[in-house]
C-alpha cells in the first residue's frame, strides 16, 4: 500500500446529504451541522467561506472547498451578508431564530435556494457520520482547504453536476460513490501540492525503515506482530524501531497498531453483519472479549453499541 493509498483509505459515502444550492445575492448560509466532512464545489458565481475560527477563503467558478468539521462556519456572497438561513445536524434547515424553513427553498430534486437558474450554484456533499472518513484521514486536514480551478481539472465536475439532480433508482449510491471520488481527488491533488503539510506518519512511508514497517501492519493487521518481529523485518533492533518509529510517527509502533485494527474493526461493524469474533480475527484480536475491552477504552462504547448507533443513524437518513 503506497502512502498515498494508506491516507485516502476510507471515504465511503453512506446516504450522503447531496444538494444543489442555487442563490441570488444577496446570501447567506450558517453551517452548525457538525459534520466530519463537507465539499463545495462552485459552479457559477462566488462564494465566501468563514470558519469561526481561522482565515476565511473566496471562491469562484471551479474552486472547490473541503470543511473538515466539527466546527462552525458561514458560507455568504459577501462577508458581510447576514445568514438567512442555518443548516443543523443531519441536513435540517431553519431560520437564524431557529423556525423551521418548512421546505420553503425546495426548488426540486436535491435543489435548494432562490431559484434554479440563481447567480450562484454550488454543489454541496456532506459525509454525515464520522466513520464515513478514516480518522487518520481527518487529522491529517486542516478545518478548511481549497483547491483553486488553475490548480486542478477534475473530469467529474460536469458528471455529478448532471446526477446530482437526477431521481432514478439506486442514484444515492451513485451519489455516495461519485462523492468519495471527488474527495480522493480533491486529496490527491491537494497534497501533491509542494508546501503540502502531510501528517507525520504519511511522511514516514517514505523512510526506509519506518515504511515498510507501516506498510506491514496496514496491509496485514490481523498478524500477531511484535515490534521485535517487526525490527526483524525491518533489519534493525527493537530499540532502534520504537525510536525512530516514535520520532517520525509521533506514537509507539504497538499503540499505533492498536489504533489501525481498532479503526478497522469499527468499519467492519458499520459495514457488516459479521460477528463481534470474527471481526476480532479479521484485525488481529484473539476473542471477542479482547476486541470488546480495547475497542471500549479507545471509543468509550462497546462494538455491540457501536454497531446499534451506527445502525439507528442508518436507518434515520434512510428514513429522512
């Protein structure tokens, strides 16, 4: 798996809010939805991004913006434009006081705002559960990044801008799908970039020790490593490992072990009926007990309650 593999392991849209939002100025949307991940594309028109926190970015035709939640934020024709409207957790829309729109600004399919033809079109992708997105993916943004349209030429643009208002069947999946590929590529250009700030463990794929001792365990997770047999692989000794391991990584090669099977075993409880042991093997625990006290000290929740909020989050979207 090579690093960039390893990092854009993950985006799986399930159910993904998708919308349309067609505006005339002036405008403004606030954003308290909590989500893990939000996309903006523009289409036409411009639009201003203002984190609470953090410098506030403009966009154009083609420019595309990545808002890594929990975080607040405003998006507006104009920095100054009071919100007109406040998008709340699960794509629920209301005034600034908190009344409800009531489906006032529905203009069709996944289409929201003034009218159609509207000065300003943005496509709008939100990851609503926070497992949709590997957590290492997630620390590893910064709370809002933009990719401007001379940075990148992304063929997908004029696809999702036509299915996004299409209502046939299975088109949310085709959605979700076209979604995690705007992300990946989003990403992969993103961090192409020269002055990329990747997270520390991603830099470390290219080390030649630490590489293929991270390479090891994300591709074989459920082996019963050591950082002995790990060294061994590596050609150095125990000790020299956990050094540099810790120093270009920022965690100890057994904690960060642990955290890779924990992250898969929670995807393998969202995305399957599989048992709590056979998930426990599939990463590398020896019994479902073993997977079960780990898996609740690092996520304060059993995998059986995981799995159930996962599930009761499902099946309110889907009913939604």
């Amino acid at each position: 798996m090579d690093a960039l593999a390893g990092l854009l392991e993950g985006p799986r849209a399930r159910g993904a809010f998708m919308i349309r939002a067609c505006l005339d100025p002036p405008w403004a949307v606030r954003v308290e939805d909590e989500a893990p991940l939000t996309v903006m594309l523009m289409i036409r028109g411009h639009a201003w991004i203002m984190p609470d926190t953090g410098e506030r970015v403009r966009l154009g035709p083609g420019d595309l913006a990545i808002a890594r939640g929990p975080g607040p934020y405003t998006c507006a024709d104009d920095p100054g434009t009071a919100p007109q409207a406040l998008i709340l957790p699960g794509g629920e829309c209301a005034h600034p006081d908190g009344r409800s729109l009531n489906g006032s600004m529905d203009l069709g399919v996944r289409t929201w705002g003034d009218r159609v033809d509207g000065g300003t079109v943005v496509l709008i992708g939100t990851y609503l559960m926070k497992g949709e997105i590997n957590g290492r993916l997630l620390d590893a943004l910064p709370p809002l990044l933009t990719l401007a349209s001379d940075m990148w030429t992304c063929p997908l643009t004029p696809v999702l801008a036509d299915e996004i208002v299409r209502d046939e069947p299975g088109q949310e999946v085709v959605l979700d799908r076209l979604l995690d590929l705007l992300v990946i590529a989003a990403l992969r250009t993103w961090f192409a970039r020269p002055d990329a700030a990747a997270p520390a463990w991603y830099g470390a794929l290219a080390d030649p020790v630490v590489g293929p001792v991270l390479r090891l365990v994300q591709d074989d997770p459920a082996h019963p490593w050591t950082v002995a047999a790990l060294a061994a692989k590596a050609g150095v000794s125990r000790a020299a490992l956990a050094r540099r391991f810790t120093a270009l990584v920022g965690e100890p090669p057994m904690a960060y072990l642990t955290n890779w099977r924990l992250a898969l075993a929670a995807d393998r409880l969202r995305d399957s009926d599989d048992t709590i042991a056979a998930v426990a093997r599939r990463v590398g625990y020896g019994s479902a007990f073993a997977l079960s006290t780990a898996f609740k000290r690092s996520y304060g929740v059993s995998p059986q309650e995981h799995r159930a909020r996962t599930a009761r989050a499902g099946t309110a979207r889907a009913g939604g």
